[in-house]
C-alpha cells in the first residue's frame, strides 16, 4: 500500500534519511523504531508532503505522491499525527474535529465520522466546546488522534504518541493504536520506547542516523542478539 | 582586474571633475536647479542606506528630514538665529530622538519589519506636530511657510545665484559616500556581517550591537537633517507633505530600493532616475501630473521587489565581484577581533 | 455631559472602527503579513462611492454595496499581484511592496480626482436621547459594525474556511495537513478583509469627505488599534477599537485634535517597543 525506495531527505544541506526504504501493506501495523533524532519524524514529514525528498520515490497505492502538497495527499487517504499531537490550542474540540474532515472527500461524512470517533474516544463528545489549549497531554493525544481519524485515512501514521505521556495514560493509548488497528486501518507508527511499540507492530524497522539497520517481522526483532542487547536490555 | 579599477577609477574621476566644472561651462539654471535636487536626493538617500546595512529600513527618515528644515526655518524666521547654527539644533534634535526610538528598538529586539512600522508611526507623529505648531511656532501647519529673505547672505545661507547650493549639495553628497565607505570597512560592520544577526556571537567579538546600531542610526539621522536645513534653504519655503512625514520617508526608501539600497551608488542612481522621471513628467505634462510619475515609481517598486528582492545593488557584475572580495574581508576581520580580545 | 456625550459618540465610532482593524488584524494573523495600504482600500471605496452616487446616480446604498464588491476584488488582485508571489519573501519586502501599493494607489486617486475633497452629503439627523446629543451616522456605523462582525464571528467558528483561516493563524504546517491548500485560504481572507475596508467605507460615507492623502492615515489609525490590542489578537484589536474611539473622541473634544493624535501615535510606539503583544493580549499562544 504504501512503498518508500531509496529515499533521501534532509533539511537544508544537512541530509537526516538516507537511502531508507519501507513498506506498509493493507492492513499492517508497521514501527519505525529508533533513537532520539535518527529521523523517524522526518521520515513522517516526508510522506505527509511537509518535506521534499531530495530523491528516492514514495507510492501510495501505486501511486506516486513524492513531491505532492500535504492537502493532496490527505486527500488521497494519509493522516498524520504528529509528535505532541499539535492541535490547534485555541479552537474547541468540535473545531479541531471539523479541520480534521476539511477534505473534500470526507468532508460530506462529518456527523457519520464524529460518531465513529466518538465510539472509540466518548472525551471528544463530553469535552466537544473545550478549547484545546487547555486539556491534559493525554486528552490531547486522544483528541488529536481522533481528528485524523476524521479524515477516514487509508493510513493513519503516529508520530511518537507516547511521547510525553504518564505509563498509564501510555498503556491506555496503546490500547486505542490496538483498537484502531482491529478496525481495519493500516498505522505507520514511529516510536522510541521499544517494548509497547513492538506488541502491537506486525513489522518492525530500526532506523538509526538516517539508516535502516534492520528489518523484519517482531518475531525476527525479538530474537536478534544485538537488538536484544542494545534495545530490548536482555 | 586592476585595469577594470583604473578604468572605473578614471571614468569616476573625470565625472567628478565636470561635475565640478559643469556650473561655469554651461548657464542653464533649470539644469543647475535639477542637479541641485538630485545631489541633495542623493545625499539623502545615501545617508538613510547606512541602515540598509543592517537590514534596518528606517520609514522615519522624513521626519528627521523635517526636523531639519523646520528647526532652521523656526530658529530663522522667529529668532534670527543663522541656519549654519540651525543645522546644528536641527541635526542634534533628530540624532537624539534617533538615540532614544534606537535604543528602545534594539534594545528590546524590534528589527525587521517591526522596526519599520514603529518609525513609520515617529514620520506621521512629526506630521502632526508641525500642524499642531501652526501657531505656538508658526509652522504654518498644512498651508507651509516661507524663510524670509535676507537676499544673498553666507551668514544666513542664502544666495541668490544658486550655484552655492550647487557646491554646497555636491559637497555633502561626496561626504556621504565617504562616510558611506567608512562605515563599509569598519571593523565593527565587518564583524556584525560575519556573524550575521547573531548578537551574542558579535557580542563575543567585543561589538556592543545596540550601540553600534544605535550609532549609526543617530549619525544618519544626524546627516538626514543636515539635508533637510540645506533643502529648505535652497527651496526656501516648507510644507509638511513636501518637507516630512510619511510620504516622504517612502520617497526615499523607494529611491534607495530603485538604485540599490545595500551598494556605495545605488542611493545615487535611485535618486537621478526618480528626480528625473518626476522633473520630466512635470516639464512635459504639467505639474498636475507629478503624480503619474508617483503611480509609476510605485509600481516600478512593486515589480522590482517581485524579479530583483534584492534590489538592483548597482550592476550584476558588481554584486559577483564585490561580494566575494568582501566576504573575504568580512572573515578577516571577524578572526582578527576574536582574535585580539583573546 | 459634554465629555460623556464624547464618550458615548467615542464608543459608537468604535464599531466601524473595531470593523476595520479586524481586517487588517485578520491578514495579519493568517497571511502573517502587515498591509500597510489597507487604508488606501478604504480611501477607494470612499471615491467609488462618490463617483457611483454623485456622477452616475446610482442610489447610496446601492452605491455602497457596489463599492463594497469593487474593494473586495482589488483587494484580491493585489493579493494575486503583489502579495503571493512574495509570501515567502522576507517581511520587510512585503511591507515595502504594499507601500508601493499604497504610492500607486494614492497618486492614482489625486490624478483621477484631483486634491480637492470629495464627498456625499448625506445629511443625518443629530438624535437627542435625555440629554445626549448621538450623530446618527455613528449610529449607523456602530449597527452595520456590530453585525458585520457577528456575521464574521459565525463565518469564523462555523464553517470549514472560516475555521480553516482561525486554524493558519495558530499553527499553518499542521494545518496544511488536514487537508487545507494554504493559498486558497490567503485568497479567501484578502477577499473578506477588502470586503471589511469596503463596508468600513461605506460606515465611512456620512463621516468623511475623502482626500488622497486619507488612506494613510487610515492605514494608520487600523494599526494603532491593532497594536493596541495585539497583531492578530481579533479579540484584542476589537476592544482596542472602541479605547481609541473613546480616546479620539475625547481627546478632540478637550484638546486640540493633533496633540490627541500624537499622544496617541507615542503611546503606539511604546507599545511596539516594549509590549509587542498588545496592551492587552498575552505573549506567546
Ligand atoms: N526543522 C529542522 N531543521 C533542521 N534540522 C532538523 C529539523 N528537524 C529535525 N532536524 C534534525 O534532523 C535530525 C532528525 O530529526 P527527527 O527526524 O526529528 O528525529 P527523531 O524524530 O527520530 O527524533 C536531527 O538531527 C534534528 O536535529
Ligand atoms: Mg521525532
């Protein structure tokens, strides 16, 4: 579904990814797995079109969308939450929601979407006329996650979601990424914490400066000796 | 490369010399009037880019012009006081509403287009208060007013063949490409470039960048109204949409835009062409259509800062040459610093 | 009484101008750029009145209405003309390619009409409540403003570009990623901030005879509210509005109107310099 080759990309003349190479098929839950500043955020901007590559080619459903604008390529079913969640801290929860469906595909489909949200996140619902500004880290995760959602994405990528967040409020997003997944989504999920991230991952890749080091299925991650010493601390 | 020097050396120099002759060869006194303008332009002009430098566009230079025309006209016409003295009061007044709006300003960060706006607010507030002063100091608000006449008279800066003021705006004009270059190769300019905006880093370097900011904008303050006592001396009546204000701080950053704000001679090329273009449409459509040449000059601006961001800076071949030679200078002279408060 | 009579007439005035600064408040906040010719837009709306109505005849509100739509679209032009193909250039060439708007736009008023002072006379009725003596055209301007900027309010919260333009005002990457074509929305807030110095012009009519020279200030009295209230603070720039028509209004009761004005103009400048955010907004988001 989504099939990344050879990409390089940076900012400015400082090159963050490179040669990197990643698949997603239908239905998977892939991790991007890595240390803090290997590139995993700007692995995510690229695809999200908020960042040119400087070559290598990303297709989504056999379509190529390097190059295109972030709006085209919502449109074509990519969401992005990203790191922190990033809502829009002076609009209320209904309004984060309602920029969420901003697409001309979806928009159409608002109520039918809040209501699939809302089965999955009940907050959006009680906490609809709060301003977003000033709800908790993990309400704000939820709420953010929940407005990618409105855009009915074929791929929901999460930049980090437990970044920042309480163990608990961490276990409970975990569930909903879980939950989500079960519903039939694909989810490209970049994360730092090693353990959560690999429960529910089909597919793992270890990015480090910029580089895959490894890619495989969790099963092939869990028992590499050198990712056991150097990740997982066995 | 020296041949090009020698040349442009040689060409500068035999301008300079018929500029010089140019008032005993021929006798037209439109062309002497017309040259007049487009020196104290110029000089104007030049001064106001010693900002530029620093990536300050100043829109108040207007009012410090004003505060130089009305601060020797008032002293003149109420007390008598000779506009030599006039210059003075005036240019002090302007540096040290310059120190204090500068210091302010730099002091608390606001550069860029913020600094542009509050200067912008000092050219409307020295509108206001020449029209508030109609009376108390007789400005003659909207209406203007007009030095008395003393006839020719050096004391009091007034001839009534106009060569005098011929020399007199060459003379400061070539003063302000000097102190323009002065500027250019200081070592505290060098510096500040080679670190860029970077305080802290210039900071490092022993250079104090409020101050120095603040210096130059006093100096250029200082020297916009000297232009503006020898303007309202040669005009010998002031209005305040002429004289200062808005319109006026425009007029000359568009000027300096047009030739170049951040070379030694675009000012000087901005301010011929715009002098020009307004005397040319002036001559020959009238007076009335002084504004045709303002909608052309305005929209001549628009395109410029769309295809040339950078203005014009003079020709093409003088950007390439001189910025390299100058970049170098730029990291010599910034190691050279670091190197002596070691 | 008198100075309360100046307040009440200060606080009516607000309206049109509290409509006003929100349009140049809103360019700012969403375009991120200082349009400094947004008076001259006013200043035209003013002549378009005057032309439609005094020359061709055409009845006043239908007058307004259409310079209303006529300012909407010259200020989509110069949105296409000048401003977008420099959205990514540094403020201060923005701010001086506008001042080349306003220079083109002042000059090409004096060349049309002259520098003499054009203007409806439309005459209202002063109207005695107890004993306040209210100018009706503040009246006026006070009504349209006040449901011009409800009607924004809605637009603003309740439909996808209206939230689309609050959204880019706080965070514009992120908001690319919803789904948002950023230059549509720039497009759509220069539409509606013309349609503002329209509808300002129009408020404007029975106030002012217009003068070329009218758009700068304008251009400036917009600032100093927005400044007064904090650049692209909405909530700000619309209590801004009403202090510095309460304070106009005064001050020009009691003193001589410029020192009014210049008292005015420095305390704009210390605000610049030393609260950036406004008198009354909060730094940061
Ligand atoms: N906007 C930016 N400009 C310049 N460098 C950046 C920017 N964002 C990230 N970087 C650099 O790119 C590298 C990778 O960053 P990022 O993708 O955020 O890493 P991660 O998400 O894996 O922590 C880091 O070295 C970081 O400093
Ligand atoms: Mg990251």
């Amino acid at each position: 579904m989504l099939k990344i080759e050879g990409l390089h990309a940076g900012y400015g003349g400082f090159e963050v990814l490179r040669d990197v190479s990643i698949e997603v098929g239908a239905g998977e839950t892939v991790a991007v797995l890595g240390p803090n500043g290997a590139g995993k955020s700007t692995l995510l901007k690229v695809i999200a079109g908020l960042l040119k590559p400087s070559s290598g080619a990303i297709h989504f459903e056999n379509r190529r969308i390097d190059g295109k604008a972030p709006y085209e390529i919502v449109e074509m079913g990519i969401s992005l939450v990203p790191e922190g969640g990033r809502l829009f801290p002076e609009l209320t929860v209904y309004s984060n929601l309602m920029m969420g469906s901003f697409n001309k595909r979806t928009r159409r489909y608002f109520k039918d979407s809040l209501e699939e949200v809302a089965s999955l996140f009940p907050i959006i619902k009680q906490r609809k006329n709060q301003v977003a500004g000033l709800m908790s880290g993990g309400e704000r995760q939820m709420v953010a996650i929940a407005r990618a959602l409105m855009s009915r994405p074929k791929l929901l990528m999460l930049d980090e979601p437990s970044s920042g967040l309480a163990p608990k409020i961490v276990a409970s997003i975990f569930e909903f990424v879980k939950e989500i997944k079960d519903r039939g989504y694909s989810v490209l999920m970049v994360e730092q914490t090693v353990k959560k991230a690999v429960n529910v991952a089909d597919h793992i890749y270890l990015l480090e400066s910029g580089r895959v080091e490894f890619h495989g299925k969790k099963e092939d991650f869990l028992e590499n000796p050198k990712i056991k010493r150097s990740y997982l601390g066995i | 490369m020296k041949q090009i020097k020698n040349l442009k050396r040689g060409i500068l120099l035999f301008l300079l010399a018929l500029l010089i002759v140019w008032p005993f060869l021929f006798q037209s006194k439109y062309l002497l009037h017309i040259l007049i303008l487009i020196f104290i332009w110029s000089y104007v002009t030049t001064v106001w880019s010693y900002m530029g430098r620093f990536g300050l566009v100043s829109l108040g230079h207007g009012a410090f012009f004003g505060i130089g025309v009305y601060t020797t006209a008032i002293l003149f016409n109420l007390h008598h006081v000779s506009p030599w003295l006039g210059m003075f009061v005036g240019g002090l007044v302007a540096a040290a509403i310059a120190v204090v709006l500068g210091y302010g300003c730099f002091k608390f960060g606001v550069i860029g287009h913020y600094f542009a706006i509050a200067t912008l607010v000092l050219s409307e507030i020295s509108t206001l208060v020449i029209i508030a002063l109609r009376d108390a100091l007789q400005t003659g608000g909207r209406l203007g007013l007009t030095i008395r006449s003393v006839g020719t008279s050096p004391l009091y800066l007034q001839f009534d063949n106009k060569m005098y003021f011929y020399f007199l705006a060459l003379a400061l004009l070539l003063l302000a490409l000097f102190i323009w270059k002065k500027i250019d190769e200081s070592k505290a300019q060098m510096a500040l470039k080679a670190v860029g905006e970077d305080e802290e880093a210039a900071l490092s370097l022993g250079i104090d960048v409020v101050k120095y900011k603040t210096a130059v904008f006093a100096l250029s303050a200082f020297l916009t109204a000297v232009g503006g006592t020898v303007y309202v001396q040669f005009t010998m009546f002031a209005d305040p949409t002429t004289c200062t204000g808005v319109g006026l701080s425009l007029g000359i950053v568009f000027k300096a835009i047009i030739g170049g704000m951040y070379t030694l001679w675009g000012p000087t090329i901005g301010s011929l062409l715009i002098v020009i273009l307004e005397e040319y449409t002036r001559l020959f459509l009238g007076s009335a259509y002084v504004s045709y040449s303002h909608i052309i000059y305005g929209l001549l601006i628009i395109v410029l800062i769309r295809f040339l961001p950078k203005g014009l800076h003079g020709t093409v071949s003088e950007i390439f040459q001189g910025r390299r030679k100058r970049e170098a200078k730029t990291l010599l002279a910034g190691r050279q610093l670091a190197e002596n408060r070691d | 009484m008198l100075i309360l009579n100046s307040v009440v007439n200060g606080v009516l005035f607000g309206g049109v101008l509290a409509l006003m600064a929100f349009g140049m408040n809103l360019m700012f906040g969403v375009v991120q750029i200082v349009h400094l010719a947004y008076g001259q837009f006013i200043m035209v709306g003013l002549y378009l009145v005057y032309v439609l109505a005094i020359l061709y005849h055409v009845p006043l509100l239908l007058s307004c209405a259409a310079a209303t739509a006529a300012v909407a679209l010259l200020s989509i032009l110069a949105y296409y003309l000048v401003v977008k193909p420099l959205l990514k250039a540094p403020p201060i060439n923005q701010l001086l390619a506008l001042a080349g708007v306003w220079m083109v736009l002042e000059n090409a008023c004096l060349a049309l009409f002259g520098a003499t002072y054009k203007g409806v006379q439309v005459v209202l009725p002063v109207l005695h409540v107890g004993e306040l003596y209210i100018a009706a055209s503040n009246l006026i301007g006070f009504v349209v403003g006040l449901i011009t900027l409800a009607m924004l309010y809605l637009f603003l919260n309740k439909t996808y570009t209206g939230v689309a333009i609050r959204a880019i005002a706080q965070d514009p990457e992120i908001t690319g990623i919803m789904g948002v074509n950023p230059r549509t929305v720039y497009l759509v807030t220069f539409a509606v901030g013309g349609a503002l110095a329209g509808i300002t012009a129009a408020c404007f009519v029975p106030v002012y005879s217009v003068h070329p020279h009218f758009g700068g200030a304008f251009t400036l009295l917009a600032f100093i509210i927005v400044i007064l209230g904090g650049m692209g603070n909405l909530l700000g720039g619309f209590i801004g509005a009403f202090i510095i028509g309460v304070v106009t209004s005064v001050s020009s009761t009691l003193l001589n109107p410029e020192i009014g004005q210049i008292i005015v103009l420095l305390i704009c400048l210390l605000i610049i310099i030393i609260r950036p955010q406004g008198l009354l907004g909060v730094r940061g988001k």
